[in-house]
C-alpha cells in the first residue's frame, strides 16, 4: 500500500515538474468568435450546466488552457468519446482549439451546482474520498494530484472543485466503461474503477458544493 502511495504521488509530481511552465499558443479574441457555437451548451459565461439525470455540460470557464487543448484533441482522435461533443471539434483545426481553450481559460470560474436531494452522510463520505481517499480500496485522495482543495495543478490536473456534480459523475462512469481512455498514464482509470456508484455520487456531490477558488 505504501508503495502505491509513493508511487502515485512520485508520477503526479514528475507531471507537474514537465508542465507546469507551459503557455498555450492561443489568441482569445479568436477563441471568442469560435466559441460561438459552444454557447448552446457551455453557455455564453462557459458556466456549462448540471443536468441531473441528463447529459451534464462542464463549466470550462477558468480551467486550464492546456488542459482544454489536449480534450478538444481527444474528442477528436476518439480517446475521448462523446457523440455530442465529436461535431463541434470536427468543425475546428488545431489552432482554433488552442483558441478557445485559452478564451475559456481566462473567463472567470463560476460556480457549478450538485443536485438538491443530498444528505449529510453523503456529502461527509464525499468529503473523505475527496480529502483523505480510502487507502483498504487504494482510492487515491484527490487531492493528491487535483491539487489542495481540489483547485487544479498545472497542465494536467484539471480543477474539480466546483464543476457540476451531473459532469463529474458521468467522466468517473467513462472511465469504467472506456469511454474515455485519454489520461496519462491511466491515472484516473486506476482511480475511477475502484469507485462504486455510491462513491461516485458522493464525491461529485461534494466536489460541486466546493468553492473554484480560495
Ligand atoms: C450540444 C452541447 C454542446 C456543445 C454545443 C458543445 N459542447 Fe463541449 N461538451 C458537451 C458535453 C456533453 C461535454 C462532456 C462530454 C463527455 O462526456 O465527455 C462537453 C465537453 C467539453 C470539453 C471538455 C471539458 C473538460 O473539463 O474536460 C471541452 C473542452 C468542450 N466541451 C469544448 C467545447 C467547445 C470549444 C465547443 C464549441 C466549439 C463545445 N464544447 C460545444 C456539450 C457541448
Ligand atoms: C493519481 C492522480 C489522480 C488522482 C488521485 C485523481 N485524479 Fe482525477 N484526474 C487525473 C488526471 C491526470 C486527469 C486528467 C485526465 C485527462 O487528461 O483527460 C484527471 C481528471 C479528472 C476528471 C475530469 C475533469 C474534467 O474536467 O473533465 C475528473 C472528474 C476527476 N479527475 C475526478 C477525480 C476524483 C473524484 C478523484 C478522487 C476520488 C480523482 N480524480 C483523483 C489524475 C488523478
């Protein structure tokens, strides 16, 4: 167990050592213009929305630039499979992913939402795999690599903090059934297929309810 600890954290730092200093090649102004037909879903605030029992759409506002980037290369080259999102990452090229990946990065984070039927027990078990993680089922905290609180580190470890409960869930039950298979090193896999579907709804409770900045 200690093993996989020191082995978990040794790969999030190398991460961090090899990304943390890049800046992504992108114009906003031009990210603006493309993003016009993001708006329908991640709306005109990039706030996205939590659908609950629905397919969620992600608050990309303030998340990583180069984050974003490599997700608009993964819808496309398939690691990353969403049949809602393939046709708007088929209608741009390279440069105009960086684009709007740098637009959003510099809008404002706002707030996500959870659903409004939780309870305590849940939100503290949410809480616990979140903060301390549960070392019998090698679930890794995830503030381990999501960074304190949650907020993000560098390139790679995307702020969970704050981003909609109903997105949240559906990313954790990719994972398990393959749908997305583009993290590095399989990082997130080796979490999310330790998940129950309890675990699952309690952590993106609590992570929805989180502040997306200190
Ligand atoms: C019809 C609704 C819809 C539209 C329009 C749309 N998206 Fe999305 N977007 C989604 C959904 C749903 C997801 C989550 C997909 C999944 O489950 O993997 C998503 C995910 C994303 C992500 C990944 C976010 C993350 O945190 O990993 C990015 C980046 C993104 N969209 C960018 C865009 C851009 C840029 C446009 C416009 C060119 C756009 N989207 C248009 C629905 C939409
Ligand atoms: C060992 C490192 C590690 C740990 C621990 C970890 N994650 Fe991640 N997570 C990642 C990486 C790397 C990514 C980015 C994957 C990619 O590039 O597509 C990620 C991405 C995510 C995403 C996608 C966010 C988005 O905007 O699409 C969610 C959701 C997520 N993690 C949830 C969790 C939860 C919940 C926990 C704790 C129970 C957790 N992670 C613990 C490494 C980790």
């Amino acid at each position: 167990m200690k093993t996989f600890h020191r082995m978990t954290l040794t790969a999030a730092t190398l991460f961090l050592a090899i990304t943390s200093a890049h800046a992504l090649d992108g114009d906003a102004k031009a990210g603006e213009q493309s993003a016009a037909m993001c708006v329908a879903c991640h709306q005109t605030d990039g706030a996205g929305m939590n659908i609950p029992g629905g397919e969620s759409w992600p608050s990309l506002s303030g998340l990583n630039a180069e984050y974003l980037y490599q997700q608009m290369k993964s819808f496309k080259d398939g690691s990353r499979q969403s049949a809602t999102m393939l046709p708007f990452v088929s209608m741009l090229n390279d440069q105009q992913y960086k684009d709007v990946a740098v637009y959003y990065s510099q809008l404002p984070a706002v707030q996500g939402k959870g659903d409004t039927e939780v309870t305590e027990a849940e939100l503290a078990h949410g809480e616990k795999l979140a903060t301390v993680g549960d070392w019998d089922r090698y679930i890794v905290p995830c503030v381990a690599c999501h960074g304190p609180d949650s907020l993000g580190a560098g390139d790679v470890f995307p702020r969970l903090a704050g981003q909609h409960a109903g997105y949240i869930s559906d990313q954790l039950h990719a994972w398990q059934t393959g749908k997305r298979d583009n993290d590095p090193q399989h990082l997130m896999l080796a979490i999310a297929e330790r998940m129950n579907d309890e675990d699952i709804r309690a952590v993106s409770q609590w992570l929805s309810r989180q502040p997306v900045q200190k």
